[in-house]
C-alpha cells in the first residue's frame, strides 16, 4: 500500500513528463512580433557620403550651424561644390 506522499511524488513526476511534452509540441506565432518592423529598416543600406557632403559637413559644424539651418547651409554648399566640379577648367 502506497501513503499519500508517495502518490503525490509519482503524481508530480508523471505531470513533468506530461507538461515537458506538451511545451515541446507549441509552434511558433505565424507572425512576427515589432522585429519584422524593424527589419525593412535595417535592411535599407546608407549611400556612402559624397566628399562634397563630407566636406560642407565639417564646414557646417566649425561654423557650429544646426537644425533647419545647417539643413539649409547643407544643401546650399553640396550645390556649389557640384557647380563648381562642372565648370571646366580653363
């Protein structure tokens, strides 16, 4: 005759096997969580930066120009740099 703590431990170790198996049986949700937003981001590749760019960069940041104006400052600079790579030189 079995006591009662000797059906509680065989009761306890039977559940583990049941319990192991059936954690062992889920799948995986069909979709993705946030990471599948994430991905096209990082999949996107960043255009190296032209030395024209590079340049107006450092340009802008000696004379210490932020925000909308550096954007403007950017902008203006990396089109004279390309006028100024399109003159001929005589």
């Amino acid at each position: 005759m079995m006591n009662i703590s000797s059906r509680v431990a065989a009761t306890a170790f039977a559940s583990l096997f049941l319990i192991s198996s059936a954690f062992a049986q889920t799948t995986a949700p069909a979709t993705p969580a946030p990471a599948a937003k994430a991905a096209p981001a990082e999949k996107k590749a960043e255009k190296p930066r032209s030395a024209e760019s590079l340049e107006c960069s450092k340009e802008a940041d000696t004379k210490g120009v932020h925000g909308k104006e550096r954007k403007k400052f950017m902008s203006e600079c990396k089109k004279a740099a390309k006028d100024a790579a399109a003159k001929p030189k005589t």
